[in-house]
C-alpha cells in the first residue's frame, strides 16, 4: 500500500463516505423503531393468510422480530444500493476511471508499481465496506436502544454480523477493483460490476422466494450474509470462509492482470 | 552510461500467436490474421548523460509509445532498453524514482488546488520539491492561480502546472511529452531557459515534439521517427549542416557550370538566373563562382524544419523505390 496515495484517496471521499454513512446509521435505526410501531400489526396480516409467508421473509430478515428486523436492514435494496456507492462506485472507478481521465499517467509516473496502487484501491474499498457497515451496525444499536429493546438484540453478537456484511461488500468491491484493473473505460468497469452484483442479488430473491429455484441460492454472494443467524449467535463460519474465497481469487486476478497489461495512451 | 539506451525496441499490438510469434519475429497478428502494424519498431538510440535529445516524428510516428515502453506503461514485443542503468522490464518502480515525466495532454486531479496537487504529487515522489518555487516564478504561477481548483484553470496553466509536478524534485532525467503545447510565446522562451538550466545543472532531458523551431532551439541531438522507425539521430548542428539550402544567384556575362561542384544539386539557368540546391560545405560552391560576375547571392539557412521534411522526402522516396 502507499500510504500518499491511500491519503489521496481518502481525502476525496471523505465528504461522500461520511454522508453514505450517516444515511446507512439511520436505516439501520428506523428498522427496530419500525418493527417496535408495526410489528405485531404486520405479524396480524401475516397469519391472516392474505400474503404468502414466504413474502414475508426477505433474505432472512423479516420485521415480525427484532432480530429479524435488523437483519432486513443488512440486505434491503436501500442498503445495498447505499453500500455499493463504494463496493462498486469507488472500486470500479479506482484504476478505470483514472484510466479513463489520464490521470492514472500521473500516479504511474511516480515511484509506485501497479501492484501499490491496486493494494492502495483495495484497502482503502475494504475500509469504506467496514465503515459503511459499521454505521448500519450502530445505527441497529442505537434503534434498538431507542424503543428500549436493547438487551432483545443482543449487542455482543453486532460485531459478527458487522464482520459478515463487511466481507460481502469486501467481496464485491475487490470483484469490482478486478474488473476495475481490465478496462481502460469506466463503463465496462462500472457495468459488469453492477452485472454481478445485481445477478447475484436476483439470484438470492427468485430462491428465496421459488422453491424451485431454491438450488441456486449458494450461487449468490447474498446467500453468505446471514444477519439473522448473526445475531442469534449462529453464524455460520463457512459463509464467511467462502466470501473471504472470493475476494482472494478476485485479489488474485487483479494482482496478475494489471502489472501485465498495457496501459496504451488514454484516448 | 547512457540516460537511455534502446536496442532493438519494438512494440506491436495485436495477439500474439505463439506458432507465429516464431515465424514473425515476435510479431502479433490481429484477428483477421494479418500482422499487426508496428507502433515502435527496432529503435535502437543512445541517449547521452547531460544533454537535451529531441524525438521527432509527426503524431502517430510512435513518440509516445517509445516513452511509454521506457515508462514501464507498456511492455516490449521485442529489443530491450535500460533507463539510468535499471532495465525498464523488471526496475520500471527504481527508474520511476529518478525521473520527472510530463505526459502529453496531461490531465489532473481536478478537484484539487494547484499547490494541493503539486502537494501530493510529491508526496507520491518522495522527493523534496527543490525546485518547485523557482519553477512556479520563472512559469509565472502566482500563489493565488496555485489556491484555485485545477478545474479553472486555462490550458496554458495546466501545461505550466504539468511542467512544474515533472521537474519539481530535480529529477535526473526529465522525460516530457510535447512540453510546450499550449504555452504562449513569452512562456515557451522561460521554459527553454528552465531546461538550459536544467542541462547546466548536468540534467538528462528527453525531449518529444512535433515543434521543430524549439527541438532547434533547444536539442543537442535529434533522432527522428517515422511509422515507428528510426530514420535518423544525430546532432542538430550536423543535420542542418547536411540540409539542402537553396540558392539563388544573378550574374552577368557567362553562367557558372555548378553540375560538378560538390554538394550542388537541382540547378536550373533560367537567363541570368541560376538556382540550385546546395549541401555541406559553402567553400566549393564559392570557389566555382570566383571566375564569374555574380551580381547577386542569396543563400536561405538552413532550418531544422526542411532538413526534417527531407528526411522523410527521402523515406518516402525508398518506400516507393
């Protein structure tokens, strides 16, 4: 890693990482204060029969329990989408995008190997994923602290599930950083990005919600993030033994590929 | 040693077969399966410690896939080169360490102010900026334009910018990429007086342009490019020496025979008129003309310019032949 450059980085996304993260402590908060107004009313709808029990539950999150609430908040669109503002957003751009401006010419220039600069991009993806998460975790914390329901959660298990999201976004933005270090343009980057991530989520809801589609559940990276067993204290270490995979095959790649290739003059 | 020194260097896009890599000399071939055209091709120079050495070539003769491969951007089909001493496959970061690059059309971080930039641009260095302030007056880049984001900044300012982050930390070998582009004449006249200082000072600068008046203002040598070939390197003095200038000449009376005097050419009698080109030495010619009533002689000097258009007058002429 090169600790200017990991400063450089820092320093332009500062601003933008603080606000996706307050955005992602107040989802992480509204959820248990959702479920403490609504819950019993919408665990009433349910065994009423109107809507299918399996609608009911979506990546092991469901808002019938607190546990289940907070682990709704992990795997809801609206945190995913907040989380790959980074996991995909800044890892895809990372080298493509500098690529694309011209001013990967610069930092090339200076005494710093490819390999530093695709170090530097990683940990500084991996940082964002641990904080965007963090701020999901404590904003769960606080929720929960809010409606008094706090001992319910149990808050010594917050840490693993923290640690299971952030590996998942860990994953996807080193998935990210691979196609990232491949294309000499943002959008191929971005696109295939967002390609994988967005099978992979589709993939997760159809088995979820299609029993007969339930077979291709381990084929998406979602399937690893367990909230709900989490914080029951279940968690399954394999789930994070297989994202901690994909991230090294996708390290891997990047580290042979881009020292490789050739890096033509931007256009 | 040299600064640089290529042997052979070439660099080909395209795929690269391993059956025909043998049979093509290490060429790739395209999809197509028809040999992919050379962007660099068998360059072989010397560039000496402490001089200014211009590479020449209009766009696309493959300057800056030269520099590039000298980068470490790009990765040799074929040839080897060594920078400072470090060959550029296996020592790109070392070579890095000792050189200031200025790329062509070079962008920025443009949320940044310039002083920010410059900043960062040499923490990434790791070298102290020794020169940046002397460089920030000589370019005129006021302390006020340095507070601005690099957004605003005009195009001439981004080129003084770009100058200034290339030799800020008095970098052995200065590699620059069509330097001048977008400086006015006032800042083109300091930016040759930064690099005489710079050679005074013992620096290395390789030096691409397709601005002939400053590579003759400003080079000790030249090698000249063409469809990523060497077509020539030598001294500029000795290749404006060896340009065909043309003369004109009146006279009255008989008119000189000039067909045998050496490095005469193209002579045309039209009256009292007589034209004709004239290589090298000026003595022999001057010689033939003692005997006669010359009542008029213009000589035009010779300018790197046409010396280069010969060049590749003559490349293209073998490539027809």
């Amino acid at each position: 890693m090169n600790r200017a450059y990991f400063t450089h980085v820092w320093r332009a996304n500062r601003w933008r990482l603080a606000i996706v993260a307050i955005a992602l402590a107040a989802w992480g908060a509204l959820l248990p204060i959702v479920f403490d107004a609504f819950g019993a009313q919408f665990q009433a709808l349910i065994d009423s029969g109107i809507i299918p029990s399996q609608f009911a539950r979506f990546g092991g999150g469901d808002i019938f329990s607190l546990a289940g609430s907070v682990a709704l908040g992990f795997v809801h669109p609206i945190a995913v989408g907040l989380a790959l503002v980074f996991s995909v957003g800044f890892a895809a751009a990372a080298i493509a995008g500098e690529r694309e401006r011209g001013t990967l010419e610069v930092l090339l220039a200076r005494p710093v190997s490819r390999r530093r600069v695709y170090a530097t991009a990683l940990a500084a993806s991996m940082l964002f994923a641990a904080v965007t998460m963090g701020a999901l975790t404590l904003g769960a914390l606080a929720g929960s602290a809010v409606v008094g329901r706090l001992a319910e959660l149990g808050p010594a298990n917050l840490p693993v599930v923290w640690l299971n999201a952030t590996l998942l976004f860990c994953a996807f933005g080193a998935i990210s950083l691979g196609a990232s270090v491949s294309f000499d343009r943002l959008t191929p980057a971005i696109g295939t990005s967002l390609a994988i991530v967005l099978v992979s989520y589709f993939l997760d809801v159809i088995a979820e919600l299609w029993p007969a589609a339930a077979f291709l559940q381990p084929y998406s990276l979602f399937h690893y993030l367990d909230a709900r067993a989490g914080l029951s204290g279940f968690a399954n270490p394999g789930d994070m033994v297989v994202l901690i995979g994909v991230t090294g095959v996708a390290i891997a790649y990047a580290l042979v590929v881009f020292p490789q290739r050739d890096l033509a003059a931007p256009a | 040693m040299p600064a640089i020194a290529t042997s052979g260097l070439t660099k080909r896009y395209g795929t690269a077969l391993p059956s025909l890599r043998r049979g093509s000399g290490g060429y790739g071939v395209g999809p197509d399966g028809v040999a992919a055209a050379p962007a660099l091709d068998d360059l072989s120079i010397e560039v000496r410690e402490g001089e200014i050495f211009g590479f020449l070539g209009p766009n696309g003769a493959g300057k800056s896939t030269a520099i590039r491969l000298l980068l470490g951007f790009l990765h040799p089909t074929a040839g080897s080169a060594t920078v400072l001493g470090h060959p550029i496959d296996g020592a790109s970061v070392e070579i890095r360490r000792r050189i200031g690059y200025l790329p062509g059309g070079i962008a920025f971080w443009d949320g940044l102010s310039g002083e920010r930039l410059l900043d960062e641009l040499a923490a990434l260095s790791g070298r102290p900026s020794l020169l940046r302030s002397d460089l920030l007056d000589r370019l005129e880049l006021d302390a006020a334009t340095l507070k601005r984001p690099v957004r605003e900044y005009s195009r001439g300012m981004r080129q003084k910018l770009g100058i200034v982050q290339a030799l800020q930390h008095d970098p052995e070998l200065a590699i620059l990429d069509e330097p001048s582009e977008g400086l006015d004449p006032l800042m083109q006249r300091s930016f040759y007086g930064i690099l005489d200082d710079l050679r005074a000072s013992g620096r290395t600068i390789f030096f691409s342009s397709h601005v002939l008046s400053e590579v003759e203002r400003v080079c000790d040598r030249v090698a000249i490019v063409r469809h990523g070939r060497l077509v020539a390197l030598e001294d500029v003095a000795a290749l404006i020496a060896r340009r065909k200038r043309n003369v004109e000449l009146r006279v009255t009376g008989a008119v000189p025979i000039l067909h045998a005097v050496p490095g005469v050419s193209d002579v045309h009698v039209d009256g009292n008129l007589v034209t004709c080109r004239l290589e090298g030495d000026v003595g022999p010619f001057l010689a033939a003309l003692r005997d006669y009533d010359v009542r008029d002689l213009t000589i035009e000097p010779s300018r790197l310019e046409e010396a280069f258009l010969e060049f590749y007058e003559d490349a293209d002429a073998g490539s027809a032949a």
